[in-house]
C-alpha cells in the first residue's frame, strides 16, 4: 500500500513540475482582417492587412538569413515586414527575380512570412482574432490571465509577456520539450501592457539567425 501512495505521489509531481516547465502558452491561429498569418502569405493580400495608402514600400536585403523583406510604415506606430523565404517559393529558382521588384504588387503571388507592430494600439483598427480571441486597443491585462495563464505567472500591471505561435505539428513536442522553445527563435506574440491595459501588440516570426 505503501509503494503505491509513494508511486502515486511521484506521478502527481511530476505532472506538477512538467505544467511549471511550460513557460508560455501557445496558439495555432493567428488572423488579421481574416487573413492567417501562422502560414506563408501572398503579397498581393498586403493590402487587405493594412492600409496603407501612399506609404512607400522599403526592400533590403538580409545578409544573415538570405531573404529579402519588403516593409510598410503606415503611421509613425505601425509597421509592416514581409519576409521572404526560398522554401515557400519553389517556383523561383534565381534571387535575381527580386531585383526588380520594389512593391508588394510588382511580387503578386510571391508569398512571405508577416511581422506586424503596434507600438500604439490607438492605431490599432485592424481585426485580430488569436486562436477565437479577440485582440483590440481594449483588451485587458485581466482578460490575458484568463486566456493566457501560463504566460501570465509573473506579469505586472505594465508589463510585458510573449505567446508562442506554433504549427499544429509542433505543439506535441512543445508540450513534451517545453524547454526547446522561446522566443525570439520561435515565433510569438508580444504583448505590452501599461496600467492595465493592452499599449503595444505584435506579432513576430522566429529569427533566423
């Protein structure tokens, strides 16, 4: 009887220590005006994730991880990046092919990884939906700790915390190797709260290097 309480007692530590290893939450689905950004996206939907007008369209190219990113600064607190990596653009077989190509319409179906910023969420009037959770300039620091409660252990009133944005096939192992990921080398959401109060959002892809 003995052996089994002490067996059943280290089962239950166990499980105790393997839900305080995971440091964050993660999500599946990330939407913004409808569009799902927790996959490759064409550059010709840019224009329906953001407006922006006549904002001129700035390329560079990444020494560090060999991709190209084609940036949008609609307002002085918003920011658009669209990088653009080889293995979601089989078709393309020369770099020479961005040459050029100095806006998201010149690229058409080239498809890209989006990062977006809100470093005002006044600015924020696109709809952003996460995993059926809506994300506005009114989303509360109470409501992240409901939703979000592993990421939320140690956050203060004007604090900071990150949501892993994972790939179906990436969640079991998370579960499993809680360890092996974090941010900035996976991708996530960044969440910037002050008072209360949800004052900067984004979302950002894993760094390459």
């Amino acid at each position: 009887m003995k052996i089994k309480t002490i067996l059943m007692s280290l089962c239950v530590l166990s499980t105790i220590s393997h839900a305080n290893a995971i440091s964050y939450n993660y999500v599946t689905s990330v939407k913004v005006n409808q569009i799902e950004l927790n996959a490759a996206v064409s550059a010709d939907q840019v224009n329906k994730l953001i407006k922006n007008g006549m904002t001129k369209t700035h390329k560079v190219y990444s020494e560090c991880t060999g991709n190209y990113e084609y940036s949008l600064n609609p307002s002085p607190h918003k920011t658009l990046k669209f990088e653009i990596f080889t293995e979601d653009n089989p078709q393309i077989k020369d770099g020479q092919f961005y040459q050029d190509k100095s806006s998201f319409k010149q690229l058409g179906q080239t498809k890209g990884r989006i990062w977006m910023t809100w470093n005002n969420t006044k600015d924020m009037s696109e709809n952003i939906v996460v995993q059926n959770i809506h994300i506005s300039a009114q989303y509360s620091l109470q409501q992240f700790k409901q939703d979000f409660k592993h990421s939320a252990r140690s956050i203060n009133p004007s604090g900071e915390a990150q949501v892993l944005i994972l790939e179906n096939n990436q969640a079991k192992a998370y579960l499993n190797h809680p360890h092996e990921f974090s941010p900035p080398y996976t991708a996530y959401l960044n969440f910037q709260f002050k008072n209360g109060k949800l004052a900067q959002f984004a979302i950002q892809q894993a760094l390459g290097c």
